[in-house]
C-alpha cells in the first residue's frame, strides 16, 4: 500500500497515538444520521481499524478532528489529509440518494 501523503507531511493524523502505537483520529457525528446510517459509519471505522493503524475515538478536547456531517445539498467530500482544527466529512444522506455506503464512507474518512 502506498501513502497518498510523503512521512514529512504535516497533513498525517499523526498527532495523537495510543500505548500501542497507532494513530488516534479524534471525532464528532453532527450529522442528522439515522440508526441504520450510524451503523454503516461505525462498521466502515472498525473495517479502518481492522486494516491499518488507525484508531477512531470520540473527540474529549482534541484541537484537531473529523466532524462527520449530513447536509442536504453537499453530496460527499472531505480535505485530503488533516487540517488544523475540524475536519470536515461530508456525507449527504436524504430520500433521495446517500453517501453512507460502507465503501464510500471509508473512502471519505481515508
């Protein structure tokens, strides 16, 4: 697997660790996501986790994080890498169509 960010990058989640190593993405759900919905979010950062070194965890005070939103309009989007401060993840999901799609969502947050 290659990295799409060179090691010097500033823009690695590699602020945060835990005892074993891996890397801690700190995260928000401000998005208006059903139950099914949170179900697919969940299984697509245990399916992260899984396969890399990442780790997700609920954000307590951390300057720098995802925020996973749903906004009608917005489709799906996120930066490339971290920025400084939220991080958006921008997965529309409404009646007529979704981002919350297992693949998609990892895709999104990756």
């Amino acid at each position: 697997m290659f990295n799409a960010l060179p090691s010097s990058s500033s823009y690695r989640w590699t602020v945060y660790t835990d005892v074993q190593g891996n890397y801690v993405l700190p995260y928000i759900i401000t998005g208006n996501f059903d139950d099914e919905e949170l179900a697919i979010i969940q299984s697509a950062m245990k399916a992260i986790e899984n396969n890399t070194c990442l780790r997700f965890q609920k954000r307590k005070n951390e300057k720098d994080y995802l925020d996973l939103q749903n906004e009608r309009n917005q489709g799906c989007y996120t930066t490339v890498g971290r920025q400084s401060g939220k991080n958006v993840v921008m997965l529309e999901a409404n009646a007529l169509a979704t981002c919350v799609e297992h693949d998609i969502v990892v895709s999104a947050i990756l």
